[in-house]
C-alpha cells in the first residue's frame, strides 16, 4: 500500500493539474473576451473614419449638400466629422458662387455682343451704305468693344477680389437706355425699323463708368 507521503503527492499533483487547465481555460475565454472588446471597439473607432473616407472617395459638384452628420458623443471622432461637414459647406459655397459668377459674366457679355450684331446688321441692311454710315457703325462698335474690355477687366478683378465696392453708385438704366435708344432711333428708321420702348424706373447699384461711352 502507498505511504500517505504518495498519496499526499498525488493528491497535490491531480489538484495542481486540476488548477492548471481551469486556469487555462479561464485565460483562453479572457483573451477570446478581449479580442471580442478589442474588435468591437475597434470598429466603434474605425467606423466613422470609414464614413468620412467613402465621403471623401464619392465627393463631387453633384453632391456637395450632403453632410455626415455623425452622431454620438462629443469626441474626437465627432469633432473630425462636423469639422469635414463645414469643409463640404465651404467647398459648397465656393462652388456655387463660381456659378453665379460664371452666369453673371455670361449675362453681362450677351449683351455688348448682341449691340455689336444689331450695329452690324443695321449696317448690311443698308443698301448703299455711305462712307459716313460705315465710319459711324465703326465709332459705336469700338466703343461697345472698349466697354466690354472694361468689363472683362472688371470681372477679373472680381475673380481676385480685387473690386472696390466704394466704386458702386445708384445709376438709373432706364434713362441710359433711352439714351442709347435715341441715338440710333432716326437710323433704324430709315431702315424701316421701328423701336418701341415703354421704360419704367430703373434703379441698380453699379459701377457709372461702365456705362460712359
């Protein structure tokens, strides 16, 4: 029979590798546990970032007005996403001031160009047109061309923002426009073309030089 000193070791020997796999399995379920945390927060922290990259990748001119708006708590995370939130607004502004920028000079080019074609077409109407008519439709073109020179120059400025809202003064365009429309009223009529005006009051904010002859 076993003295009880054997019996003592392998009571002791079963009870430490009794110990040794509860502890075992104990460490396994901890790291399993701490890499189900680990991969919980880390897709906690990544999944905003990867909402502002995927932004970032599908951002074009078509949809500048959609925002992130991540929600949650105030962290770093958050403040990243507002902070791309008003670059997106900013780009959005910029970008439609271009556009109104670039309609505006289109508006504004129209209209020294449909001066210079009527001037043109007034002058190839003529049957015989005089050397005096042809040297007078030649005035009035380069002055149109001198204007819109001015005004290319003017929105060139505007693009560097150069302009000097101080030059802005009230100026009356329906009084310019019947100016405009008197000097060349008795030549259209000898033309056989009949101008018909009914202008009302007119007041804009503007540049007067822009419009002196």
């Amino acid at each position: 029979m076993p003295s009880a000193i054997e019996v003592s070791k392998n009571l002791a020997h079963k009870t430490l590798s009794t110990l040794i796999l509860q502890y075992g399995i104990v460490l396994l379920i901890l790291v399993l546990l701490g890499a189900l945390a680990a991969w919980f927060v880390a897709g906690r922290v990544l999944r905003p970032l990867r909402a502002i990259t995927s932004a970032a990748r599908q951002l074009t001119s078509e949809n500048l007005s959609e925002r992130l708006a991540l929600a949650g708590p105030d962290d770093e995370l958050k403040e990243l996403g507002d902070t791309f939130d008003s670059m997106i607004g900013r780009l959005e502004t910029s970008f439609l001031d271009q556009q109104l920028f670039a309609a505006n000079a289109a508006h504004e080019l129209r209209t020294p160009l449909a001066v210079m074609i009527a001037e043109i077409d007034l002058l190839l109407t003529s049957e015989e047109p005089t050397v005096l008519e042809a040297q007078e439709t030649a005035v009035r073109l380069r002055r149109t061309l001198t204007a819109s020179e001015q005004l290319i120059e003017r929105l060139l400025q505007l693009t560097q923002s150069e302009f000097v809202s101080s030059e802005r003064e009230h100026v009356r365009i329906d009084e310019l426009t019947g100016q405009e429309i008197e000097k060349i009223r008795d030549r259209a009529i000898e033309q056989g073309v009949t101008i018909q005006d009914h202008l009302g009051d007119v007041d804009v904010l503007g540049d007067p030089s822009c419009f002196e002859n």
